[in-house]
C-alpha cells in the first residue's frame, strides 16, 4: 500500500503545488507593475489527463488531454504532453467551455438618477456637464471598461454557475454607450479585461435621466430615430454643433455589435424596425414572451440573448384573489419555459444569459426545464458557450476549446446538463476556482476490509454520490453505516451485527487501498487496510420525464384570442336589410356577396356559388363602425407631453395588437380606429389609423394606403391648467401662447424647408413641413369659439388646411367659418360641463353642424363608449331630429371621408372593402348586438363563437389553477396573486398607466 502522507512526497508534493502557484502568479503579472518580491519567469503549464472533452457543443473527444500554459489554450486531443506540465488526472471528469454571458452588469454600478422631472420641477436639458448631447438618456459616450471595477463575489457566483466571460455594461439610458469583454477571473481589472469596446447598448428605457423628455415609448423611439439622423450629420462636422461627444460616441461604435434590451415582444419588433431604418442589425435582448410571436421573430433575422427568468406559479389557493389573475398571465407561466426551444425549432440564432434571475443558483434548473420543454442539450450548451461568444464576435477568444484561445473551461462529475452532476472547477485565464471539491475522486465502489489482529475480513459497498457517498455492510443482512471523507482523512464505522456496537475506525486513503487504525466493537485497537475491489455501478431506476401537458398558443395572447388566424373566405349573406350608407340607402330583403375581401355584389337573390351563406333574415347589415377619434391599442403613453411641440412622435411606432379593447369594440361593429396621440401638447404626435384585424401583429393592423394625420390641441390642457404648481415652466401657460407656438412652429418649419443640400433633418420639422404641402393632416382637439378662430387664422396665414375639428362642443358656434374653411368636425353626441371650457356645450352640436354643411361624425376618445358608437350615432336622433340614416352616417361614411378612406370602407358599395356588421336589431336601437363583424371579408367577431370562447376562458383557467396548485403542494415558490391591470387612454393621460382598471379574470384578458 502506497503511503500519500510520506515526508518524502508530502515535499515532493508541495514544492508542485508552490512551483505552480508562482508560475501562475508570474503569468499574471503585467510588465509595468513592479514585482513586490523574487520574479519567477516561469510559465504555468497544465495537462488535464484521461477526460471526456467536449470542445464545442456536439464535439466531443474520449479519454483526451487538454494543455493550457499562461492562461491559454495549448493543445485539445491525443498529443503529447509537455515534461514541464502539471499533470492532473481527469479520469471519469468531463470538460466543458466555461459558460459566456453576452449581457450583463457585472462590475458596474447603478447610475444614481437625479432630480426633477415628470411631477418635480420641469427639466428641458440634460443636466450632464460636458461637451455631450442635449438629451441626457442619450449616453453613447459612456464606456463600461472605465467603468468597471471587479467584484470579488459576484464572480464567485457567476463561476460556480459555469460562467467564465461576460459582457458588461451599465444598463441604464436609451443609448448606453459600449460595453466591455471581461472574464470572471480573480485578477487586476487591466488582466480580465478582454475587449475594451465590445458592444453598442440600447434600450427604450430612459433609466436615470431627470429630464422630461421623453416620456412615453413613442418618444424614445424617436429620440433614437433622430439621434441617428443628427450623428449621420454629425459626420460632415457642422461648425454650427461644435463638439458633441455623444454624437461622436454614437458613430465610432457603429461597426460593434449592437444590443438592443427589449421588456416586450412588441419591443423587440420595434428595435428591429429602428435598426432596419438605419442598416443596423440589432441583437436583442429578449424579455421572455417572444414565444408567443415566432413567425415576427424569424422576420427579424436578429439573433437573440435569451433570459431564463421564468415566473413563479402565482398562489390561486383564495378563489377571490385568483379571480383577478388574468388568463394570459397564467399562461405565460405555463409556456415561459418554451421560449428557447420555440428559437431553436424557428432555426434562429440565439445565447442564454442569467440575467434577470433574482438568485443565479436557479440558472442550471432554469437550463434543466427548457431542455425538459423541448430544447436540445447540444443547443442549450451551444447557446451558453460558442453561439453566445459568436453572437458577440468573441469566437476567437473563448466560447470553445480550441489551441490559442483563452483557458477557460469547466471540469465536472458528468454531462453538464444532468441533474446530479457537480461542478467541481471553473478555469478562468488559466487559474482555478474551485467550485466544490468533494467528490472529485469517486471512491464509491466495493472494498475489501481486512482486521488485523486476527485476519477478519468484511465486504464494503460505497453508494450514495461521489460527493456524499454512503456505505453498507454487504452481509447475509445488509447494515448501514458511515463514511467521511476529508481531503485524505477517511472515518469510517458500521456494525457488525443488527442492534450491535459499532467498529469504528480512521486513516488514510491512498489511491487504490486505505489504511489506519481503530477500534472493534469490543474496544480493542486493530488495524485495518480496505482495498477497492469494483467500481459502483448505479442501476437507472429513474422514470424518465413525461414532456410537460401544455395549453394552446393563442393569438392574441389572451383569453380571446385565436388558436388559429382566421382566413378570408368567400360570404353571402342573404335576405339582410342592408344600410348602405350610399345614395341608395337602406335596402330591404337584399343579398351582398363578399369575395376576395371586397364587396363583389349588391342584389337580391344572388347565387352563392361556393360562398358560405348567412341568414341574415330578419336582421341589419350596415358597414363596419369606423371610431374617428380613439386611443385604443397604444402601448406604454398616449402623450408625449413634454414639449410644447412633438411632431415627431408616431403613434405608428407603438401600436399594441394585444389590447382586448379590440376585441371589445369588434363586438360593438368598430372595424376600424384612429388612433391619435393626446392632447397634452400644442402640435403634438402623428396619428395612425387601424382595421381592427384581431389577432394580427402592428403592420398588419395598420390601414395600408391610407393618408397620414397629426394631432394638434388648444386650451387648457396644452396650457398646462390642470398639471399642477410646478408645471409652470413649459411654454405656453396662456391661450396667447397657444398661438405664438403655432406661428413660430411653421415659421421655423418654412424656413426649414428653403434650406438647402447638407441641412441636419429635423423629423420635428419634417411633419410640418408635409402639413405645409398637404401631405398630412390635422386633427385638432378643440373647445372654445375663440380658440377655434384663432388656429383657422393661423392655418389660413401659412395656407394650410385644418381637416378635423375634434370634441369642437363649441362647433354650433363657428360651423359656418368651418365649412367655409373645408374643416370637418369629429364630435360627442351628449358630453358637457366635465370641465369649465366645455360650459356651453349643447346636445344639439352635431345636428347644427351638419345642417350647416359640415361633414361630421361623432366618436368615441373612450375605450368603453367605443363599443356602442351605434347608441352614440343615435342620439343625433333625439337632439335635433335627424334622420335614421344619417345618423348611421355619423359612424360609418362620415369619419371615412374626415379620414380620406371613403373610397374604400364606410359604406356597402360594390368594389369597397367588406367591412360590415350584421346586427339582431335596427343597428340605432339600445336592444341591438352586433352578431358577425367583417373586416375585409374575414368573420372578426362572432357572437356564437364569443360564447364557446367564454367557455373555453373558464376551462383554461380551472386547468391552470389545478396545475399552479399542484406546483404550491410539491413546495415550488409561489408568487403573490396580483390583480391585473390593463391601461385605458384618453386625450388628458400624462402618463403611460394614468387611467387602469382591474380586470376580472373569469370574463376578461
């Protein structure tokens, strides 16, 4: 038996290890920092021996040797190994690529946010101090790498997850400037620092900046969208701008790669779509819901740093408390964990990162459930090691085991992925960092123990984990005992007889044989040797994993939504009475067939063909509700109302096709909405127009063709009346200043235009500009008689148009001069004295004007009233008599012509878009519902359907609480269950969230 503890090797020993730990001391060093002691030249050279290698995912070496010398790769495979290396067995280990994280802050601190700001005092300007950029979340000048300082413990944590390089930087601002390579090794900052300028950060989150604007997302878009345009000109070095750091800043990290951390899957669209307008290619950060999209994620051809921060099962234990859970909310927790594999089976480019997770021990289960749903082990390994260092353009320094590359590499028990396996070291730069060192020789096996006096001999079996083995006495009764292990220490005792004392007995562990001294069970000293007799081989007694029972996609992702999109088809509805809001008016008994999405023919008795068929006997079919003024589908703030002029904000940018109101007003006979920035502001942003094509992304919901629009307000919200004492800075505070922001506005924008080539393109600007050139069109929030004459003034003056007076309660006043003017009004039906410049609003408003000859409609600014716009149009009736059919026009052809759309909808009229509603009853009437509503020719809504809908709401729900309670009673953490909250928008919302309301969970999202 070979004795470890002889002097002789304990030295020998010894001077290995120092000899090796001043090498690598040495190898760390840096020229110019002097050496507080005796310099060592020599280099640290490692030779891991016997191992299963896994150089890259997929690629894998037997019984393989790997060499590193000074923090490098030497050589991976069957070579010779160098006399001067140290030699470590890894027989039964496996090695892995240390783990790369593309998106982290590690080593950075928070950015502390100052004062000020929205509902403090106003701040125009950036507030740092410098030769940078007016806005102060722009911050492309900031560089991690000045900014990083190592942080001994939060390496720690990320190396005993398997990590060894990460990609830092600090996450605050919408420009966020660079971040920097660094790995996890316990070294000088100047040593970890592998790449100084690795990346360009983005986000929509203007983190710490005190100033106002932006905010809403609108304005952070933007922001971005002309902040590219100002460093594009910024290239020419206009003496007028002098020195901009942050413009520079912007363009000196254009060739790295650029990052862009999304909260939404929406988000992630649109930080593509910003870089498609620029020739940029984002890498996004993901949120974790983009699952729920793939068909738009592989359309981005962006790669993708995925999270696996996946949401606790929320505590439904209290019906009460769970009635308030939304369904998408329980869903989400459900499929989270399929978002990796949903990348992988769309063949998208895409790495794993910890971040978001609240405690990185969790990081390896989190792994461990994609890849039980539905991720492969080799991608989940490719995205943490090779596909992450190439997303980032580090494949040459780390990612996999390659000669010449860093020497980062994990040595582990087994397959990296299975549960039970250890994580015994992480190399970082060629030093070790122990992870857990029990269990790194697996002693676990049959062993042969002889006493001695007396040559009494016993079988042994080892079991339990190379970690924490256990023993037993193998004997005609198998008994348990005890084994500890410590480094070479061994203490070992069991009985020899059931119920009996116990030997107990200590010494050493050589490498096949351990020896030492004890006491038997009658007290006497004995000696002993154990030799190892046959290694344990564990019978696999484990069920294998039943992949997880999952519930449908839906699209929308709610309660409502399809789990297939719905197709065009070809429809004859038969025997309807049809309000054709048309020369023609209303036709009894009358057939219209719909093919290819447009109204093909108008008549009675037509043949159907291959159409489905309607019975619309006994009912009223009218053409689809169009809602001139909504706010509806708007993500993340309805105003950007922190300056007086911001023409260049688009509502475009942030539409939201999971907004339920859609659905909503679909039931109400809505097909289309125009959705409009708020009133917060004198010019405030550009409109976008909808077809409510429930279930559709962004793009697909926007009326394609149709003219562009703008948002302008008077009174006392873009005076600031109601926003408080301290909103008493922003320009204009007067109904005088109203006009004077208009004026100098065009003025500027007139000027603007005459500029000539090499100009810097303002989009602020821009919009004013096409409104100059009747290219876009104003819809313009009004109240008062005074107000109104002034902005017709001031578009006389600068000769253009007003298109649309909207609210106008004081249009019954200056209907003449509007007519005049060409100016159409988007009116209420019966709102007055909410406030005190509506004090004479009347009932009889949109009567007067119509009979004036103002083409008027009456709309909605409400999510909720948007759904009865029929109820709406019919109080025409009772406030000046007008007559049925024109006042089905108030909704319907009316706000087509205000919106330039009458050519193709609001009106059944062959050749126009089938956009219809069939109602049970006289569509004015409070008793009718709308049964089908059509948007081009596609059945959006259908009551029939809304009730199996409902009824799949409840089932879906029942199912998910079952499961979340069966999680809670295996002991899985549980989050609180919170109510839902789902934001609704009118013209006044400051903020994004002003306006919420609980939503019930049995009935809603």
């Amino acid at each position: 038996m070979s004795n470890f503890f002889s002097p002789r090797k304990r030295l020998s020993h010894l001077c290995l290890l120092l000899s090796g730990l001043l090498a690598g001391s040495y190898a760390s060093a840096q020229e110019t920092f002097p050496v507080n002691g005796i310099a060592d030249p020599r280099e640290g050279c490692y030779a891991f021996v016997k191992a299963t290698i896994v150089k890259s995912a997929g690629n894998v070496l037997n019984n393989a040797s790997l060499v590193i010398r000074n923090g490098r790769i030497v050589s991976v495979g069957n070579g010779p190994v160098p006399k001067d290396a140290v030699v470590i067995d890894c027989g039964g280990k496996y090695i892995y690529p240390s783990f790369v994280d593309a998106y982290s802050d590690y080593g950075t601190q928070p950015a502390k946010k100052a004062g000020g700001g929205y509902r403090g005092e106003p701040q125009f300007l950036s507030a740092t101090k410098g030769a940078y950029g007016w806005n102060q979340a722009v911050k492309s000048e900031i560089n991690a790498a000045t900014l990083f300082q190592i942080d001994g413990t939060a390496a720690e944590s990320l190396r005993n997850i398997g990590f060894g390089t990460v990609l830092t930087h600090q996450q605050d601002g919408i420009a966020r400037g660079t971040g920097v390579l660094v790995t996890l090794a316990d070294d000088r900052e100047n040593k970890v620092l592998i790449k100084e300028k690795a990346s360009a950060q983005f986000s929509f989150d203007k983190g710490s900046s005190s100033q106002n604007y932006p905010s809403s997302l609108m304005g952070s878009i933007a922001l971005l969208r002309q902040t590219f345009l100002d460093a594009q000109w910024y290239q020419s070095h206009p003496a007028k701008e002098g020195t901009n750091l942050t413009l520079q800043a912007w363009n000196d990290s254009r060739t790295l790669p650029q990052i862009f951390d999304v909260q939404d899957k929406w988000d992630a669209l649109r930080a593509d779509k910003i870089g498609d307008e620029f020739g940029v290619q984002y890498i996004i950060k993901a949120s974790g819901n983009e699952y729920q999209r793939m068909p738009e994620m592989v359309a981005t051809k962006a790669s993708f740093i995925l999270p696996l921060n996946f949401p606790q099962p929320i505590d439904v234990e209290d019906p009460n408390d769970a009635r308030f859970v939304a369904l998408s909310d329980m869903k989400h927790w459900e499929l989270a964990p399929t978002e990796a594999a949903a990348f992988e089976k769309a063949n998208i480019p895409f790495c794993i990162t910890a971040a978001g997770l609240k405690d990185l021990k969790q990081f390896l289960g989190a792994v461990r459930k994609s890849i039980e749903y539905g991720l492969s082990e080799q991608k989940a390994l490719d995205a943490l090691t090779l596909s992450a260092a190439r997303i980032i353009k580090a494949d040459d320094l780390v990612g996999s085991l390659e000669p010449g590359k860093l020497a980062n590499f994990l040595v582990t028990s087994g397959a990296i992925f299975n549960e039970n396996t250890v994580l015994f070291q992480n190399w970082v730069q060629g030093k070790k960092y122990i992870i857990k060192d029990e269990g790194w020789k697996d002693v676990r096996g049959t062993y042969t123990l002889t006493l001695t006096p007396g040559n009494t001999k016993y079988t042994l079996l080892l079991k339990g984990t190379a970690a924490t083995p256990t023993l037993s006495l193998l004997q005609q009764d198998t008994l348990a005992g005890s084994i500890t292990i410590n480094d070479k220490l061994i203490k070992i005792a069991f009985p020899i007889k059931k119920g009996g004392a116990q030997l107990r007995l200590s010494g050493v562990a050589g490498t096949n044989e351990w020896s030492g001294t004890g006491l038997d069970t009658a007290g006497k000293w004995v000696k002993w040797n154990a030799t190892f007799s046959a290694a344990y081989t564990k019978q696999d007694t484990a069920k294998p994993k039943t992949a997880p029972q999952l519930g449908n996609m839906y699209y929308p992702f709610n309660g409502y939504g399809w789990e297939a999109l719905p197709k065009q088809q070809d429809i004859l509805i038969k025997n309807a009475t049809v309000w054709t809001s048309e020369k023609e008016g209303k036709l009894e008994n009358t057939d219209v067939l719909v093919r290819n999405g447009k109204i093909a023919q108008i008549g009675k008795n037509l043949p159907a063909g291959n159409a489905r068929v309607i019975d619309g006997t006994g009912k009223h079919l009218t053409a689809g509700i169009i809602d001139e003024h909504s706010h509806i589908a708007i993500s993340k703030g309805v105003n950007e109302g922190t300056q007086s002029v911001t023409s260049e904000v688009r509502i475009a940018d942030v539409v939201n096709p999971d907004d339920v109101n859609i659905y909503r007003q679909l039931s109400g006979g809505v097909t289309a909405s125009h959705l409009l920035h708020g009133s917060a502001n004198t010019i405030g942003g550009q409109s976008q127009l909808i077809k409510l094509r429930w279930g559709a992304d962004a793009e697909e919901l926007k009326f394609a063709g149709s003219d562009p629009f703008i948002k302008f307000a008077l009174g006392e919200n873009v005076k600031q009346s109601n926003w408080g004492e301290r909103q008493r800075e922003r320009f204009p505070q007067t109904r005088m200043g109203v006009e004077q922001v208009l004026t100098d506005a065009f003025t500027r924008a007139r000027d603007y235009e005459k500029e000539g080539a090499g100009k810097r393109r303002d989009l602020e600007l821009d919009a004013l500009v096409e409104i100059l050139n009747s290219k876009r069109f104003i819809t313009c929030h009004s109240y008062v008689q005074s107000e109104i004459n002034m902005l017709l003034h001031v578009a006389d003056t600068f000769h253009f148009r007003i298109n649309t007076f909207t609210h106008i309660l004081e249009g019954y006043k200056v209907a003449d001069k509007m007519k005049q003017h060409g100016a159409g009004a988007g009116t209420f039906a019966d709102w007055w004295a909410y406030k005190m410049e509506v004090q004479d609003a009347i009932p009889y408003n949109a009567t007067i004007m119509q009979r004036v000859g103002v083409n008027v409609a009456i709309n909605s600014d409400d999510a909720e009233m948007a759904r009865r716009l029929n109820q709406e149009a019919a109080k025409s009736i009772k406030y000046g008599d007008m007559t049925e059919e024109e006042a089905l026009k108030l909704v319907t052809i009316n706000p087509a012509r205000l919106l330039h759309v009458a050519e193709r909808t609001g009106s059944i009229k062959t050749g126009k878009d089938a956009d219809l509603v069939l109602w049970n009853d006289n569509p004015l009437s409070i008793y009718a519902k709308a049964e089908k509503t059509l948007v081009d020719g596609i059945v959006y809504f259908d009551r029939e359907k809304d009730l199996e809908l409902r009824q799949r709401i409840s089932a879906e729900r029942n199912r998910l609480v079952l499961k979340m309670l069966g999680e809670k009673k295996k002991g899985t953490p549980t989050q609180k269950a919170a109510a839902t909250r789902e934001e609704m928008y009118h013209c006044e919302d400051l903020q994004a969230g002003h306006q919420q309301r609980l939503t019930d969970g049995n009935n809603e999202l």
